[in-house]
C-alpha cells in the first residue's frame, strides 16, 4: 500500500470593479468588498459562496486571498497601493474581517498578485 499525500487548495482573488480601477483586469471581476475608504460592505460579490460550498465539501480545504487589483483611493491616488501603506494594510484586513464575519478561515493571505 502506497501513502499518498493530497493539498486541496481554494484561491479567491478580490478584485474590485472595472469602475474604480479604471481598467479592464480581468474577465469576471466582481465588486470590491470596499469601494471607497469607509465603505466596507461584506456581501458583495459571490465569492464567498464560493468559499463557503467548496468549505462545506472539502473542511480540510487551504485558502488563500489574493488582492489582484486595488481601488485607486487605496494608494492614495499613486501609481501603486503602497504609496499609503496605512490603507492598502487596512483595506486587505477589512476583507479578512468579512471572511471572519461569515465563518471562512482564509489560512494564507498575498499583497499583489
């Protein structure tokens, strides 16, 4: 008999929408959990559906989030999201606190893709 090893893997990027970013980034993107700063809503998109039925399948499953694109606001208007740490640090919590607020442990998180 042979042992074998498995990892299941669920990946969710968040994405925000085409409207705030002001490019096209992928096919699909769905709405930010946070458009602007202080606009933090944890039922936008259907990702967390996502999550939440392949949890249900799979409860050993590993989850990671990947912020694949950013809000301009996040960086402060600049170039990149860490021209203000401050809020791009803040805006990837407030998506771990949506995960959190419907039972998802995500066990790994990236900056940028």
């Amino acid at each position: 008999m042979t042992a074998r090893a498995t990892l299941s893997v669920s990946s969710i990027c968040s994405v925000s929408s085409i409207f705030h970013h002001y490019f096209i980034t992928a096919d699909g993107t769905e709405a930010s959990h946070q458009h602007w700063e202080g606009d933090l809503n944890c039922d936008r998109g259907y990702e967390w559906l996502i999550l939440e039925g392949a949890k249900a399948r799979n409860p050993a499953i590993k989850t990671y989030g990947l912020s694949w694109a950013w809000p301009r606001w996040v960086g402060g208007g600049g170039s990149t999201p860490w021209d203000d740490v401050a809020k791009s640090s803040n805006y990837t919590l407030n998506w771990l606190k949506c995960a959190r607020s419907k039972g998802i442990p995500i066990d790994y998180i990236g900056s940028w893709k």
